[in-house]
C-alpha cells in the first residue's frame, strides 16, 4: 500500500487502509500459525483460514470476503518480490453474500417524519435530514460542509471527512455542484453562523462539544432516535427494513429520476465515471436547472405546506426553464 501510494498519493485512503489492517489484527492474524513461512504458503492454508473465520460465526461472509482480498492481495506482493515461488495458486473462490437492499421510507412515511423533525427534532438534524432528501449528499459530505461552499442556491461538494483522513476529496474523487432550494442554503448558512466556538463561521454541521466536526456517527444515530421517537418505526422495524440516514441519498436518487436526465441526475447524486464527467460539462447548466426543477415538483410537495409551489411558480419556472433551453443549449 506505501509503494502504490507514494507511486500513485491518494489512490489508497488511510481509512480504508485501516478498516482492513483492524481486520487483520482482530480476526486473521490469531489464526495464523506464527512460525509458517511465506514460501510455505498454499491455497489450502488459505482455504483453511477461510474456513476457520466461516466456522467462528462472527463476520459477515461480505466482510470474510474483505479479510481474504487483504490477505491475498499481500501475498500476491511477496509473490511478485519472489518470496513466494511464482508457480504457487493463491486464488480462492469468494464466499456467496447476499446483499440486504437499502430500505426506503414511503412517500407517506416521509411526509410524517419530516413534519415530525420540523415541529420536534433538534434543527441540525432536521437541516440534514433535508439536505441529504434533497441533495443525495453523503454522510461524510456532510461533516464537512462548510459555510463558503453554500451559494444562493447551489452547493459545491468538494470535500468530505473520515475520522482518519480527516479533509479530503469526496468519493470519487471530483467537485461537484448540486442545486438547492434558496430557503435551504440560507438555513444552512445560519445554522453555521450559530457556532459559538468560533468567530468566523465554517463548519454548518459543527459538534456541541468543541466547534468541530461531528462525530462519524451522528447523522445515522440520530436519524434513527429521531426515526423511533416520531413513532413511525420500532428499532425491529427499521433494522428488518434496513433504513438508515443514507437511505435519504437513495430516496433523492429515487425520487429525482425520471425527471433528471440520467447522465446528469448520476453526476449530481455522485456516481461518476471519466465519460459522465465529460458529457456533463455540455450539460452542465441546462441540467442543473433541471434537477432544482425536479425538487421543487418531485420531493419538496411531499414534506407538507410551505414547500410546495403554487401551480403558477411551476409554470413559470418551467417556462424559465425552457426559455434557457432554447435560447442557448440543445436538448
């Protein structure tokens, strides 16, 4: 990992670094017989290790999967350095997972919770519970998100925040820009204004504690008391759902397609490639009108009086919309 990083800085974060070697001292490395060998290493011994962490009950077979690639992928180093003979298979078959589907609130469920968060739940919660609705921002998007990245209706995500790495570039490594409801951003705003730790605002979500970031499990944890407290689910209910905060992200995505074009609705949300980058600097404006269109029609009407646009707003922002497009942009 050292030489890939110092060939390649940043291709492997420290966090995803230090998930993998917290597996390896916690479950593979007492396993292991401490006098074998490298160049006695056989795909049996690996099947075996395999086996043992199978026959333990303790880890999922996604995150065995996760322990053997680590595994695998260091022996396969020694292998290229020659101290493992080159004739030597170290390929094992991964285990089969199923994968739980992220659950989703219904739109009724939805409207509940946030006229529940609105009336009741602290404003922080309430703000990013919106903005994640609205946006399909990550949670470590949102740690750190600061004052100068909110414009009059737009954000700018480019950087999040991981306990290890602390600042650095969000998934996928590009900026991005995702409309937002002006109403929003000025709460965001104020919402970092109100940080009384400092004298010039940064962080909008800042801790309680000292000013700083918020914890790595605040947005998930809170969002689920806040869940429970509302009524709507049982702790049961929303573990056999498989709900959490990020399944805001996935309701943003559901929610918004359909009304986004697809190559843009993916660069917004976040899910990029080369080419998508590309295509979306021609669709840039045009598209990110469209998506602020999409919220205002497709999810700000389901979180009660007060979001929605009266029947004239939306003419008149659709004919905006396509006055744009026809004056300047093909479609």
């Amino acid at each position: 990992m050292k030489r890939r990083n110092t060939l390649s800085p940043g291709s492997i974060s420290i966090d995803y670094i230090g998930t993998r070697k917290n597996l390896l001292d916690n479950h593979v490395f007492p396993l292991l017989d401490k006098n074998l060998l490298l160049s006695k290493v056989t795909v049996g011994i690996l099947e075996q290790l395999q086996l043992q962490l199978v026959e333990q009950g303790v880890l999922h077979h996604a995150t065995i999967n996760i322990c053997m690639t680590a595994v695998s992928t260091a022996l396969r180093e020694a292998q290229r350095k020659g101290y493992i003979p080159s004739s030597t298979s170290l390929f094992i078959a991964g285990l089969p997972c199923i994968h739980t589907p992220r659950g989703i609130l219904s739109e009724r469920e939805l409207a509940l919770f946030m006229q529940y968060a609105k009336e009741k739940s602290e404003k922080r919660i309430y703000l990013a519970c919106l903005v994640a609705l609205l946006t399909g921002m990550r949670s470590g998007e949102l740690r750190a998100l600061r004052y100068d990245a909110i414009g009059c209706e737009m954000i700018t995500i480019d950087q999040a925040y991981a306990d290890r790495a602390g600042i650095k570039a969000p998934k996928g490594k590009k900026t991005r820009y995702v409309p937002c409801p002006e109403f929003l951003c000025t709460a965001l705003k104020e919402l970092a204004l109100e940080n009384p730790f400092v004298t010039m605002p940064s962080l909008v979500f800042w801790s309680k504690r000292n000013g700083s970031v918020v914890s790595s499990h605040y947005f998930s944890e809170r969002f689920t008391q806040e869940l429970v407290r509302s009524s709507l689910f049982t702790k049961s209910a929303l573990a056999e759902r498989n709900i959490s905060f990020h399944s805001l992200r996935h309701m943003a995505n559901t929610l918004l397609r359909g009304s986004v074009d697809e190559h843009v609705l993916r660069m917004t949300i976040g899910h990029s490639s080369q080419q998508l980058s590309d295509l979306y600097t021609h669709l840039s404006q045009r598209g990110l009108k469209s998506v602020a269109l999409a919220q205002q029609n497709n999810i700000l009407p389901l979180l009660g009086q007060g979001f929605a646009l009266s029947p004239e707003q939306v003419d008149e922002q659709e004919q905006e919309d396509k006055e744009y497009i026809d004056d300047g942009e093909e479609a």
